[in-house]
C-alpha cells in the first residue's frame, strides 16, 4: 500500500502541476484572540470536504493559499517547492484553479522526494507547528494537507509524514485531510514565537463515515502558553513555569524558578512551602519519580539541585490524584527534565556576590582544614584516626573483662586529639559556576538521541554576629508578668563556609515518535564548615560560659533513573510509562569538637567546664538508599476525554545511623587544668589540649549512649486506578483511588553490644486514597473545578528514632518518639479560574482541610531546659481561601505593554484538637496548626523591553505568624514573626548570546525573630497578628542574614 502511494505520489508530481488554490484569503488571527472563521461546518458534505482536501491540488509546505489576500500572509512562509524561474507563476486571489499557471515537470518532484526540515529554529517573530502523520499501520501520511482553519496558511507532509508550519503567535486550529480517511482536526494550538510544539495524527480510514475525529495534542509545555494551557486542561488544581518563561528571566536554578509559580513560597532559597503549609505536606518528582532528599532529616528537597537549563517545566499541583504519591497536603513540586534537544546547547555562567554582613569582614573559620574541602569532602583529616579502637572507653574492662590501662587511654586520646581552636578569616564574595551542555541527534529512521546535562560550582559565606539565643522556662504570673524565665541567654557569633557540586545528566533514546527510553543521573553535594562562638548566662550553672564549636557536615545524593514511554496506535492509542529508580543520601559529620569554658564570678578568669559538652568529640553517620520502581497505563476508551488509567509504584528505603561521643576529662588526681582570662579562648584552647595535657591533665572518656545507632527502613507499595470521563462537552470528571501500604520501622541498637534489646517503632498500615475531581467549562476561557481527596503523612524516620542531641551547649535535647502515628488528611477544594488570554490567569480557591493525628514538635519539661519531642495531636481542621493573578497591564496603558503582574494572598484559619488521654500538659489548647501561616502574600512584577534585550523583576514576600514549637506545663508557645523580603533582579542582553544579571536580595533585611510569650490579637484569626510588649524580651532567636547584591553573566554559545 505504501509502495503504491509512494508511487502515485511521485507519477502525480511528474504530470500535474503545482495550482495555488483559488479559495479566498481570511483575515489573519489576532494573537491570543478569537479565530476569524469558524472551523468545519459540520453541514459541509464529504463530497465538498473531499474536494477542498483533494491531494493532487498539492500546496507546497506553509504556503499560503491565497498569498494576495492579506499582506502579512507571506510571514507564514517558510520554504517554499522549487519551481523553474521562467515557468513559475501564481493565480490572484479568487480566481479559478482551473486558470492556475503550471511550473516544470521536473520541479514538482521535489514536493515529495525533498524531507521537511522539521527541526529548523522559528524565524525571528514566528513559532513552529509540526509534526507527524500516518496511517491506521503507522505508516506515512504522504502529501497529506494540514490546513490552518480560517486562515491562509497551509502544508503537505512530505514521504516521512512531517508537516511544518511557520506562524505568527496566536491561537489555531488544524484540519488534517487525506484522501480515503477521516479528516482529523486540532483546536486551541497555542503558537509563541520563538517556540516548537508538536503533535502526532494517527489516521482513520473512512469507510462512509462522515463524522470528524477530534484529536488532542500536547501543548508545548516549554512556554508560558503551553504551561497555562496544560493547566485549563488538567483535571487538578496545578500551576508551573515553563523552560522559555525560565529562559526570559535567566533564574539559575529550580528554585528561583518557583518564585514565578502563583502560590508558591521558597523559604531560605531552597524549599518550596504551598498555601501556608510547611515542609511536611509537599512532596517533590522528577518526571513520575518521587525524588529523594539530599537532606536527610528534611521532608523538603531543595530544588536548587536543578539547574534551570535541562528543565522543560516547573509545575505544582496542589490537589490530589491517584498516578501520584499521595503524602503531601499542601502541594506536589513535579520537574520535567529537559528531553531531546532541537539544536546544539551549550551555555557557561558566572556568577560573584557580596553581602552586607559578610563579604570582605572578619569571619570565624577553623583552624584544621583538607585538601578535599573545596569539593566538600573531607579527605579523611577529621575522621576517627585509623587503629582507634572500636570497643568502648566507658567502663573501666573492655569487652573481654580486661582492663583498660591509663596508658591505653593516653595513647587513644593522643590519636583523637586535634586542634579545638577558631582562627580569624575574611570572606571573599560568594562566587560559583555552572555550566549547561546538551545536542540532539537524528540517526534517521524516526530514531533520535538527545543528551542534556548540567554541572554547577559554588562557595558561599555568612556571618552571624550578636545572634540571640534563649530559652525560658514556664513561671507564674506572679514572678514574671510574661510567665517566663530565662534559663539561658546567650549570643552567638557564627562563621560559615559552604560548598556545592552538582552534576546532572539525561540521556534520551527515541526509537520513533512512540516509543522513547532515559536514563537520568544526578549527583549533588553540599557542605557546612561552621565555627561559632557562644557566649552568656547559664542559670541552672549559675555562671557566664563561653563556648566553641566546630563542626564540618557533607550531604550528597546520588540518584539514577532509568524510564521508557511507549505509545501502541494498535491498542487505541494506550500509552505505558515505567521506571526504576536507585538512589543513595548519606550525611557525614566527622569530628565535631566542642569546648566549654566557664566563670562564676563576673570579670575572673573562666575555668575548664565538665559539661557534658565540653572536651567533646562527636562522630556521625548516616546512609540512606532507596530502590523504586513505578507502572502506568493509559487506556483511551473511544475518545480524547475518556481515558483508564492505572498503575503500581515500589519504594524500599532503608537508612543506617551511627554516632559516637569521646570527651575529654580532667583525669582524676591529675593536675588542675589553667584558668583562662577573658577573650583568650583560642590561645586557652591550644594550650589546654596540648599533646603534653593528654594523661596528666585529661584523660579520654566515652560518651556514647545505646540509642546513638538505628536501622531504619520505609518501604511503600502503592497501586491505583482512575478514569477521566468527559460528559457532554463541558464537563471533565475524574475518579480513581489509590491504596499505599506502608512499612515503617526504627530498630535502635548498642553499637557496643548489638545483643541488648532496645525497644524501636513498628507502623504498619494500609491506606486507600479516594479521588474525585469535577470540572465544568464556563466557555472556552473559564474553568469551574471541585474536588474531594484524601491524602496523608508519614513521620520523618529521625522523628521516629530515639537518638537524642543539642543544638549548642545548654539547648534543648531533641529526641524522637517511635510512638508517632501517621496523619490521614482529607481534602476539598474549590477553584474557579478564568484566562482572559493565553497568558493570563485570574483564579480563587477555598479549600478546607481535616487533618486525623498531625505531627507536632513539642517542649517537654525537665531540667532547667526541656526537651523538645514530637506529637501526635486528634486532629485539626484548616479553612482558607486563594486569590491568584497572572496579568498583563497592557491594557492600563500603551506604556505598559511589556510588564505583567503575578499575584498571590492566602488567608487561613486552622485549628488544633487536643487529646484527652494521656496527653502532656500543653498550655494552650486552642490553637492553629503548626507551621500553618494565617496568611501568605506573594508579589511579582515583571518588565522588559520592546526587543526582550532588557527586563526586570520586583519580588516581594511575606509569611504570617507561624507556629513553631508548642508549649506544655505552662510554657508558652513559640512563634516565627513575618518577614518581609524584596528582591530585585535586572539583566540585559550586551550582544547575541551575551548576558549580564544583577540581582538585589533580602533588601529589606528584615530579621528572623522566634519569640515565646508574646501577646496576641486576632482579626480572622488570633494568631493574625504578634504583638511583643517586652522589646526583645521574648525573642528566642533573633538575628539577620544582610543584603545581598550578585552579579552574574552567562553565554550561550
């Protein structure tokens, strides 16, 4: 059959001529508006369809039909057939085709034999469609007419099925004709210049059916147009930012790009939080891979592991299906890594900041570093030194009853000694650089291989002065209006050093437009080298103390994915997506060294404290690995909106952690330690643990307690099912469930004596969840969505493990609770959205929330400084409403053509069910939902000029009042106060390819401030607003992280 066509196409090329067709031009559409024509009257007969698609009335591919017509109808033309200069000719427009002028024979030959470039760049203004089209055997469509509806413009496919379209931005829709099949037709393409979108048309053969399918296809989700188009369609509440809308801004990373997305807030410049909610309720993928985080003890993973350069979009769901894990509440971050490349990629950036507190003053750093510290690596210089021994310094025997000689307790702690003194520094700017590489290669045959990839450098600085820590116990009123008591009250002065390394990479295989596999690849490190300082009163010693703490902490994450997509034409057009994925996080603390100098009589010279801080020496180690795998299917049922879905997904993670603890401490009888006057530490410090102290003056102690090491794992399987109905043409149903079974378990042991029996936690559970979401088109524009879910949260494995440890000398003991449940959440949402253009975007939401068990970290009493823990609460319940605008101010005034507005308010009211039963005392029952902010205002106005050369943002941000810790036996609760943040970025293109970033953050330099005790009023609720009547007083941390100014420059070769 193909043989045959290929045969007639090429006898008709010989014999007939080229016509232009006689059909009448349209107007030309306004972009972003309404078509001039309305498309396929459906009273049309097949005879008169036939005979306006008829193939040997061949157009030459995007030429227009009628180029006289409209002037700007030429601007769709992107190549044209090759005709004979003394035979060429054209017929105006109306006039009959039998009149057409015919070219030479031989030139017509090139309509078939010659292959659409399919893959060119758009030409300056324009943006391409194109594509694919075949038969019901998937073989090629040849010299098949792709006809632009109410317009000009029109092609043919050539002898591999490919069309291209060149047009001018707006909105479109196809007809494809071929004779003996259906007519097939596309609506609602979006083109924007400068972007390519395809789609494939599979066809139908007409056995005297006169009916027309409808097909839909992918919109082009690099582009803002695509990006918002994806969403009207999509049957959940979702917004994202696309790879162009990304690419005009120049945002380096993933996390930058977020800012862009309606709803979304990035807290500390790595983790997204959706509608008030913290960390807990958002989960992260890439592609359909639930991503791991780099940061073990974190639920958030921070998305400025990405590079923006191999992402093809950024998108946030934040309602609940059953294809995707369903442990989050507040939203779901989904990352499509960048496919196939249509032309060679390589670009380098540079990038230099200073900050106000920081760059080119005094900075605190430690005095022992190694030659692997500019990776991020220690190179082994702070590691147990190798021979030390492995059983315990605690008892007085060794584990085989024989004692342990002083002598052996020299020589060990003459291995573990080293330096426990801070050095004085200057912090260079920050500075870092990344570059993003990436080509596609056709290796004929529909067969294509793209590879993209990223590699990023960088080291930063930060400096803390007069930081404010303190805790306080609970008092009466009487003592202390507050109910407070300040048991400690330090200032800290930090110096941090930080390095990042990450590399990514997408290896893209497509064996047709069907069938594709990748394998993807991301390795990330980030490391802390942290020296501090910590001065202050110490009440339950009754005595000024000045601390040292140095401590270098590594975190990386390796991740590999493996995934193919398949499309069966033969099936319907089912699809089936998998993936496995293998994954390890690890974070390594080698040597934590921490000395405790203390004094109780003010202006004396401080002593060698036996705080159990003091002299310390602190090993950790975690591994985590995690191996997955996922199944999709996707079933059409007869039409583009009925479709089956349904699917499974593996995850097994297990974790292992060590830790232990050696101090040095005075040795009994031996010499007394030197005192040390004020403000000579460092010098106090060397002095003190000099190898010539080891044995006389101090002796090496374990410190290790039995929960210190834990096996952990997390295993889900998952399956589900859903179907999207469409009934009648405005209303978009989905329903599924999805069923996760969990196994979670923490088995604490004595890395000393793995025999003894240490109660851990167990939870197992299934959980099925429902799914059922509703959408009614109010026209073209405007969508009507509900839906009801139910969703959940598992506790973090740290939150389950007993392991305990302090922030700084005197904090609070954080441990885990292996008592802790998993939160059930149900879900309803309801959101009306409408898009004035396909640009544009006006939407409310009011969506209420019933939380079964939420997790919160609690403080605990005893001691004169607590402990803070995790629990379960009944239940809460959170009502709030969104407001969310993407709109261009055009229309305000001509001025104003180029600037646009994104806006954001969530107003909330959540609160808190305390349990009856063997409940801790808290001091307030009636509360919100930790981490829950009352309300959240994000601000973004965006500029640029004419050409696009030059623009600028305007980012502005505020959380309200969050909960943080709560209070129990009359200790009040903790409070973070909003924080204003406005950040500012310009860039400019100098010369083709060549551009330079100026960015502006934080130039508010508002303070981060937790306070305890601090009065209340209420509006909507009564945590709208803090009101501290004390100055500072209540502050429980306070400080400020400066001004920072960057500048950057980039080029795309």
């Amino acid at each position: 059959m193909r043989r045959f066509r290929l045969f007639a196409a090429l006898a008709l090329a010989s014999v007939y001529p080229v016509v232009v067709s006689s059909r009448p031009a349209a107007a030309e559409p306004v972009p972003g508006g309404p078509l001039p024509e309305a498309p396929l009257d459906p009273e049309e007969t097949r005879e008169e369809r036939a005979e306006s698609s008829e193939p040997n009335d061949p157009v030459a591919p995007n030429e227009p039909a009628a180029p006289a017509a409209s002037p700007d109808a030429s601007d769709a033309t992107a190549s044209e057939a090759a005709h004979s200069d003394d035979s060429e000719g054209t017929t105006p427009a109306g006039a009959p085709s039998d009149d057409a002028e015919t070219t030479d024979d031989e030139s017509d030959l090139d309509l078939a034999e010659e292959q659409i470039d399919v893959e060119a760049p758009p030409p300056p203004g324009k943006g391409v469609v194109w594509g694919v089209v075949r038969d019901e055997q998937g073989e090629a469509a040849i010299e098949a007419t792709v006809t632009v509806v109410g317009t000009p413009f029109e092609a043919v496919t050539d002898l591999e099925g490919q069309f291209r379209l060149e047009l001018p931005p707006g909105t479109y829709t196809l007809r494809i004709s071929y004779e003996l099949y259906k007519p097939q037709r596309l609506d609602g393409v979006v083109v924007t210049a400068g972007a390519r979108q395809r789609f494939d048309a599979a066809l139908v053969p007409d056995e005297d059916a006169v009916d027309v399918v409808e097909i839909v296809a992918e919109a082009d989700k690099t582009s803002l147009e695509g990006v918002l188009l994806s969403r009207k369609r999509a049957t959940v509440v979702a917004d994202g930012v696309g790879r162009a809308e990304i690419a005009k801004s120049t945002d380096r990373n993933a996390a930058q790009a977020a800012t862009r997305v309606v709803g979304a807030t990035v807290v500390g410049g790595r983790f997204v939080y959706v509608r008030g909610l913290g960390e807990r309720y958002t989960n992260a993928l890439i592609g359909s891979v639930p991503l791991p985080s780099p940061e073990p003890d974190r639920a958030a993973v921070p998305l400025d592991l990405f590079a923006t350069g191999v992402l093809d979009a950024l998108t946030i769901a934040k309602t609940f299906s059953p294809d995707v894990p369903g442990d989050f509440a507040g939203g779901s971050v989904r990352l499509e890594p960048r496919g196939i490349p249509s032309a060679p990629l390589f670009s380098v950036s540079v990038r230099g900041a200073y900050n106000t507190d920081t760059t080119f003053r005094e900075r605190l750093a430690s005095s022992e570093t190694g030659s692997l510290d500019w990776l991020g690596i220690d190179d082994g210089t702070r590691a147990l030194p190798e021979g030390f021994p492995v059983h315990s310094f605690g008892p007085r025997t060794k584990p085989n009853g024989e004692p342990i000689t002083a002598e052996e307790r020299r020589q060990a702690g003459l291995l573990l000694n080293s330096p426990m003194s801070a050095r004085r520094a200057t912090a260079p700017p920050d500075h870092g650089v990344s570059i993003v590489a990436g080509n596609g290669f056709d290796l004929g045959g529909n067969r294509k291989l793209g590879i993209v990839g990223s590699l990023g450098y960088g080291r930063g600085y930060s400096v803390r002065r007069n930081e404010v820590l303190r805790l306080f116990e609970g008092v009466g009123r009487d003592v202390d209006p507050r109910g407070l008591k300040a048991v400690r009250d330090y200032r800290a002065t930090t110096g941090r050093k930080s390095v990042t390394l990450n590399a990514f990479g997408n290896l893209t295989y497509e064996f047709s437009p069907a069938h594709s596999i990748s394998l993807l690849g991301l390795r990330s490190t980030l490391a802390d080298d942290r020296t501090e300082y910590i001065t202050g009163f110490h009440a339950g010693r009754s005595m000024d103390v000045h601390a040292t703490r140095l401590a270098f902490v590594t975190r990386s994450l390796n991740l590999a994915v493996l995934r193919g997509d398949h499309r069966f034409e033969a099936l319907g057009g089912a699809e089936l997506g998998w993936h496995l994925s293998l994954s390890s996080a690890t974070r390594d603390e080698p040597d934590r060294r921490d000395t405790v100098w203390g004094s109780g009589t003010p202006g004396a010279n401080y002593v060698f404290t036996q705080a159990t801080e003091s002299g310390r020496h602190f090993f950790a180690e975690q591994v985590e690995k995690q191996v997955g795998a996922g199944l999709d299917w996707t079933q059409p049922l007869g039409s583009v909106r009925r479709k089956l879905k349904l699917g499974g997904l593996v995850s097994l993670r297990n974790r292992s952690f060590w830790s232990r603890t050696l101090r040095f401490e005075r040795t009994p009888r031996g010499v007394e330690p030197e005192s040390c006057p004020p403000g000579r530490f460092d010098a106090c410090n060397d002095a003190l643990f000099s190898d010539a102290n080891i044995g006389p003056v101090l002796e090496l102690r374990e410190n290790t307690q039995e929960t210190d090491a834990y096996d952990a794992a997390l295993n889900v399987f998952a399956g589900y099912v859903m179907a999207e109905l469409g009934i009648g043409p405005h209303v978009q149903l989905l329903v599924g469930e999805r069923v996760e079974h969990t196994f979670q378990t923490i088995d604490p042991f004595d890395q000393f004596d793995r025999s003894k029996a240490i109660e851990g936690a167990r939870i197992q559970r299934t959980d099925l969840l429902p799914a059922l979401h509703a959408t009614y088109g109010l026209g073209e524009a405007t969508k009507v969505r509900a839906s009801m879910t139910r969703t959940l949260a598992r506790p973090q494995l740290r939150e389950l493990a007993p392991f305990a440890f302090q922030d700084y000398f005197g904090g609070r003991v954080t441990a885990g609770n292996p008592d802790l449940e998993v939160t059930r959440i149900t879900n309803v949402d309801a959101r009306i959205e409408h898009f004035p253009t396909p640009t544009e975007v006006l939407a409310m939401s009011v969506f209420f929330k019933d939380f079964q068990a939420p997790i919160e970290p609690v403080i605990l009493g005893g001691g004169d400084e607590g402990s803070l823990t995790y629990r379960n609460a009944e239940g809460a319940s959170l009502l709030g409403i969104e407001l969310e605008a993407r709109r261009g101010l055009g229309g305000l005034a001509p001025a104003l053509e180029n600037v646009s507005v994104v806006a954001n308010l969530t107003l909330a009211r959540s609160r808190i069910r305390i349990r009856k039963e063997g409940a801790v005392a808290l001091t307030n029952a009636s509360r919100p939902l930790v981490h829950q902010a009352p309300w959240v205002l994000n601000l973004a106005l965006d500029a640029s000029s004419r050409d696009g050369r030059t623009g600028a943002r305007l980012l502005y941000n505020i959380v309200g009042p969050r909960l943080s810790q709560v209070g129990s036996g009359g200790l009040d609760d903790v409070y973070e106060h909003p924080r204003g943040m406005l950040d500012v970025t310009v860039h400019r293109e100098l010369l083709d390819g060549l551009r330079l970033k100026l960015e502006g953050k934080n130039l508010l330099n508002s303070e981060v401030l937790m306070t305890q005790g601090c009065g209340n009023s209420g509006l909507f609720d009564d945590t709208w607003h803090l009101s501290c009547s004390y100055g500072d007083a209540e502050a429980v941390t306070r400080y400020t992280e400066g001004v920072t100014v960057a500048l950057s420059a980039s080029y795309d070769f």
